[in-house]
C-alpha cells in the first residue's frame, strides 16, 4: 500500500503503519505499543471522569480499492490530505492539553529526527495560546516513559537547527523532563504527572 503527502511526497511514518493496521487484519498482538497504552490509558481517564483525551484521526483522501471479493474491500492507494499536528489533545480541569508521543530503541538519546517541522510549529501554537503542550518519550527496550514539557523540546529543536546535536540525551530527558511509572488501570498514568507540574 502507498501513502502519499500533497506533493507526491511518499513518506513511511508512523501513521502510515497506523493507517495499515487500522484497514487490514493484524496477525497478532506482539506487545503493547505506546500508542496502544496511550488509548487504554485514555479511555480509563474518559470512563472515570478524569479527563477527556483523545487520539486525533488522520485526514486521508482514498485514491484506489480493490474489491477481491463482494464482501471486503482494500484500500490500496491513499494521500494525506494534510500534514498531521500532534497525536492526542482535549481537556483536564477546564485546560486543553495537546500532546506528542514517540518511542525509541536508542538506550542512550532520543532522536529529534522523530518529529517533523510541522509538529514542532504546531506545539509551539499551543504554547503562545496559554495551553498545556509536552511530549511522552518511551524508551523501548529500556521500558521507561517520560513526559516532557513543549517548551524544553522546542529548545533542543533549536539547538539542533543551530548546528548542535541531532538528539537530546537520556540524561537531559531524565533533568528537563518527568518519568511516568506504569501501572495497571490506567497504564500510563501521565495525568498524575500533568497534575503535578501545571496544577
């Protein structure tokens, strides 16, 4: 299956998987993705009447179907109709949140290359609004989360646009930012976290 920006652009991302997933049967769970605890995670928040956060859906423009048989169809071809902001957003005690999630198998940093120019304008949007805007970092293979603040990302974004390194640290994401400790219900409870460094 092809994906495509306006432009013509192919670009493997994140939500082109996403995209994959959602329109064709998967063959087995092979553990909880980020993404997965972040919706589980969510939706013990909206049952609860914690907060209400949701995942954002992708815009796409569907171009070609194949019909292999009169009950199933498969997308085959599909376009973004518009450049993707940040994953999740919506409420908690009356503030919006906006927020990125990212995950890593580097034990050492996490790749800036991560995110897109578009996320990073769109964060710092939100920031100038008044609104609560941070990223949750996971690293892998370490299994260890972290909420960190828009504002410290947009700083090691300019670092890096300034000639400086291309990553930020673990040992910068452990200073700047908050580790988020799993748990069952919720599973990432990060909202404890949000609570306690803008409430």
């Amino acid at each position: 299956m092809t994906f495509k920006y306006p432009g013509g652009k192919t670009y493997k991302t994140k939500q082109e998987s996403e995209l994959v997933h959602h329109f064709q049967p998967s063959y087995g769970n092979r553990g909880m993705t980020l993404e997965e605890d972040l919706n589980a995670t969510n939706e013990y928040y909206r049952e609860h009447g914690i907060a209400i956060i949701h995942k954002k859906p992708t815009p796409i423009q569907i171009v070609r179907v194949d019909y292999p048989k009169r009950s199933a169809a498969v997308i085959k071809e599909a376009y973004f109709k518009q450049a993707s902001t940040t994953d999740y957003n919506g409420v908690y005690r009356g503030k919006y949140i906006d927020f990125e999630a990212k995950e890593t198998r580097n034990k050492t940093s996490f790749p800036l290359q991560n995110f897109h120019e578009h996320q990073i304008y769109h964060m710092k949007q939100v920031l100038d609004h008044g609104a609560i805007c941070f990223v949750i970092l996971r690293f892998t293979t370490l299994n260890e989360i972290y909420l960190l603040d828009a504002n410290h990302l947009l700083t090691f974004w300019e670092r890096q646009k300034n000639g400086g390194r291309k990553s930020m640290t673990k040992q910068e994401i452990e200073q700047y930012g908050h580790y988020i400790s799993l748990g069952y219900q919720p599973r990432i409870d990060y909202i404890k976290v949000v609570e306690k460094i803008y409430f």
